[in-house]
C-alpha cells in the first residue's frame, strides 16, 4: 500500500485528467500483453497479428516500456511509439472515450455531491480515503508526501486490478475505469422503436455523460431539441441532470443504464 498525504494546498489542487493518457495507454496496453487478464483476452487476439508485422523495434520498445515504472520515453523514437499506439490503442478509440467520459461523469457526481472528500471517497477499492491520506492499492508502498503540488487523477482503460502512482513534479495517480462494451441491453433499434430515433440517440449518448452543447454537436441538432428531450428523459427516471460550474451535466440513473446497457 502507498500513502498519500495531503495538506490544504494540495487538496485544492486536485484535479481529474479530461481524457485518457496516449502513451499511459501504450504503456498499460503492454502490461496487459504481458499479464493476459480475462478481460483484454479478446483484445489480445487482435493486436498479436499485428504487433508481430510491426517488427522489433516496436517489439524491443513495448517490453522495455511495459517493464519499466512509468511511461519514460524522451529517448523513443516517436515513431515507433506512434505505431505501438496505432496498434494497441487508436483502434478501440472509441470504447476508451465513452469509458473515460462515463468515469468523468462520475467524478463530476461525487464533487459536486461531497466536494473533494466525496471525490477522493470514490476510488475505492483502488484507493481508501483517510483523511489526510489516501491509501492506494499499488506498488512499490510507502509514503508519499505531496508538499502542495496537488494530485492529478488519470483515468485509463487499459489499467486493470491495481491504479499506479508516479511522483511527477505534479504527482499522477492513474486507475482503471469501468470498460464499456459494444453490447447493449436493448437494440438499437428496440430502443428507437420504444422512444423514437432522436430522444434514443440523446438516452444512448447521455451514456457517457456528455453536456447539453456536446450532445447536440455529437447528433448534428440543436441545444434546444437536446434540451427538450433530455426534460423528458429526466421526468421518466432515465436521466439525472447535474450542474458543474456554468455547464450542465447529463448522466444515466441506474433505470436509464438497465435499459441502455453497460459494458463489461
């Protein structure tokens, strides 16, 4: 176990990543190659293939960074990192930003439910809240002081059982997020039949928690028409709507995501 300790300053400067890390994933999906997990087995079939037509430079750099305790890379060509990430990663793009925009959505719940003590309380069982210490399962263990320079929380898909904490200049602590799949409880086109094409498409999109302003972009209409069809979601149970600053957060309740579906 690693200790993690927290002074005022440091709890004012904790903050979530907004998206995945490219070269964390690299790094993580290279474990997960390395450890074989039940979950990425299906995953591994696929990049084995083409991992091998990549040669041994990407080979060679794969197991270093995968061995290695932090995703170091100054000294790798890009290139080659550049390949690993269009193998391992780019392809499952999608499933890794719906996962990480579903976590962040999360996230946002808990601050805005418990301030930062609610946000810090919800890693478990990866990390336990005690006041002023956050005790994460990882390893190496020890002690980590953070003397003001707060903690960034970074989601991955490809961390998987244990987060990993890297004592940058600004302290990292990465952990896995719940992964989504392409499986959904109900069809889509069960789905548009029971609600209609447009209020469906905003229920799915509202899976990975997304603004009004996004969903809109995303489904090519306006603010407005998202607006209206989220109010209507929300008053049937499906839908929580909750505000961040100026911008306002939508979210499946736990009826809306038994009629959407979850990935495994």
């Amino acid at each position: 176990m690693l200790r993690i300790f927290f002074d005022k300053d440091d709890l004012a400067r904790v903050s979530v990543a907004s998206a995945a890390d490219p070269l964390w994933e690299v790094v993580l999906a290279g474990r997960r190659l390395r450890d074989r997990p039940p979950p990425f087995r299906r995953w591994e079939r696929v990049v084995r293939g083409d991992l091998a037509r990549l040669g041994g430079p990407a080979t060679t750099l794969l197991r270093l960074l995968a061995d290695g305790p932090c995703p170091a890379t100054a000294s790798a060509p890009a290139e080659v990192v550049a390949a690993l990430h269009g193998v391992l990663v780019a392809p499952w793009a999608a499933a890794v930003r719906e996962s990480v925009d579903a976590d962040r959505a999360r996230r946002a719940h808990d601050l805005l439910d418990g301030g930062v003590h609610g946000l810090l309380s919800g890693f478990l069982p990866h990390a336990r809240w005690e006041p002023p210490v956050l005790v994460v399962d990882c390893a190496p263990g020890g002690e980590l002081h953070l003397r003001g320079r707060g903690l960034r929380l970074l989601p991955s898909y490809f961390c998987h059982g244990r987060a990993v904490v890297r004592d940058d200049p600004v302290p990292v602590l990465v952990y896995p997020v719940e992964r989504l799949n392409a499986v959904t409880a109900v069809g889509g086109d069960c789905l548009d039949a029971l609600l209609g094409p447009t209020r469906g498409a905003v229920l799915r999109g509202v899976r990975s928690g997304a603004g009004t302003t996004e969903l809109a972009r995303r489904l090519g209409t306006s603010a407005a028409s998202v607006s209206r069809h989220t109010g209507v979601l929300r008053a049937a149970g499906l839908v929580r709507t909750a505000r961040l600053g100026r911008k306002t957060v939508h979210s499946l309740t736990a009826l809306g995501e038994s009629l959407v579906g979850r990935r495994a």
